[in-house]
C-alpha cells in the first residue's frame, strides 16, 4: 500500500471512530428483505458513543420524507434540521445495526430536543 493510500485509509477509519449518537448519515440499505427499508437514505445514529467509537457496527433508525402520518414510534423532523432540506420523519420501529461501511456522507445532526422524542419512541417501541 502506498502511503497516500494508507493516509487515505487511516483518515476513514479516524472518521469511522469518530461517529456520534444523534448524526444524521446516509446510509446504503440495499440489499434487503420483504418490507425493510430500501435505497440509500439518511438515518439517525441511536447507539451510544463507546460502542461506535470500539465496534465495526452502529445501530442507526432510517429516516423517510414521506410524511402523511407520524405514529408514537415514529419522530417528526422538521424541514432545515439536522441537514435535512425537507420535513421527515425517525422510524424508530424500522432501527437496526449495519456494519459502518454501510454509511456515506455524514448528513448533520439533530437537536437534543429531538433526540429527547427519539429516547422516548425507543422506549415505547422496545416496551423499556
């Protein structure tokens, strides 16, 4: 390996280590079964900061902009947060761990008063 090539490869793994509870990144949902979430699509990083920082998984909660209802398990986001242009919407009930190779561009991130709805629906979702 070339050492641009192993300072391009360390500066990715320092990002990697670096992802944080409450970002928003795209995230590469394919492939996927039955009603999963497809696509590549912003998601919300919900697993805490010492297992992002040590483990090669991140438990993330897709985020849609197809808003015609929000359910309790579900988190409203307004349009201009977070680094998203259009108003969305957390599905808390669709979270999951993906390998972090499945996350793109970091997006933004959310406000702790969102994240405060997140907690809760997560605890509503998970019966916690």
């Amino acid at each position: 390996m070339k050492s641009g090539q192993l300072i391009g490869s360390l500066r990715e793994l320092s990002e990697m280590a670096s992802i944080k509870r409450g970002e928003v990144y795209l995230v590469n949902f394919d492939p996927t079964v039955g009603a999963e979430i497809r696509k590549t699509r912003p998601a919300l990083v919900v697993s805490n900061d010492i297992s992002n920082a040590h483990s090669p998984i991140v438990s993330i909660s897709p985020i849609t902009s197809s808003v015609t209802r929000v359910y309790s398990f579900e988190v409203e986001i307004p349009a201009k947060t977070g680094g998203l242009t259009s108003r969305s919407k957390i599905m808390v009930h669709q979270t999951r761990a993906v390998d972090k190779a499945r996350l793109g561009k970091r997006v933004g991130r959310l406000p702790d008063s969102i994240m405060s709805q997140v907690d809760r629906a997560l605890k509503l979702h998970y019966r916690l």
